[in-house]
C-alpha cells in the first residue's frame, strides 16, 4: 500500500524534520531519483511559495530496522512521564496526539 509522506515547510522545520522525512523515503525503498513534490503553501495563492515537500512511500517496503531516533524516543518519554507524573494525560494532550501521529509512520 502506497501513502504520502509529507513534512510541513514553516518556522518550526528542523533539519531533524527533514531526516526524518528522507529516512522514510530510504526504508520504503524509494529510489534516489524519485521527484519530490513541491506542496504550495495555499492551493488559492500559489504565489504564497511552498508549504511542504510530499513523496509516495510504500508501507510494505518499509525496511522493519527503520526505529525513531534516539531523541525521539527521549521526547516521547518526557510526555509520558509527565502524564504519569500528573496522574492525569489531559495536560499533555495536545503532545500526546502529535506522538499518536508521528507513531503512525511506524505502522
């Protein structure tokens, strides 16, 4: 099966972000000469520049070593040490549904 991987060009774009989004590419086997699609920041304005990079990655072909990064795995800890902490998850919310999401690309 064959999804988009995609990674948001703003202000808040690491280069991290960006490993990411190439390591994704490699452990789907994507070939190196596969064209990167330029996602406008608004369908409505294209004069408004590029929003994202988008590339076609096939979950079957994700290689099982690829893992998040260390830092990664530290992040996660942090929220849900937090949420343990506190006894009560609904003060990292908002962090936890962004750890479901990133989660996802590893499924």
């Amino acid at each position: 099966m064959a999804v988009r991987a995609r990674v948001e060009i703003d202000d808040s774009l690491t280069f991290g972000d960006l490993y990411q989004f190439v390591d994704l590419a490699r452990a789907s086997n994507t070939p190196p000469d596969t064209k990167v699609t330029l996602v406008p920041a608004s369908d409505r304005e294209p004069d408004l520049g590029i929003g994202g990079l988008e590339v076609e990655v096939t979950i079957a072909g994700l290689d099982s070593q690829f893992r998040p990064s260390t830092d990664e795995v530290r992040q996660l800890l942090e929220v849900i040490e937090s949420a343990a902490e506190d006894g009560d998850a609904r003060g990292v919310l908002p962090e936890l549904q962004e750890w479901r999401d990133r989660l996802l690309r590893y499924t």
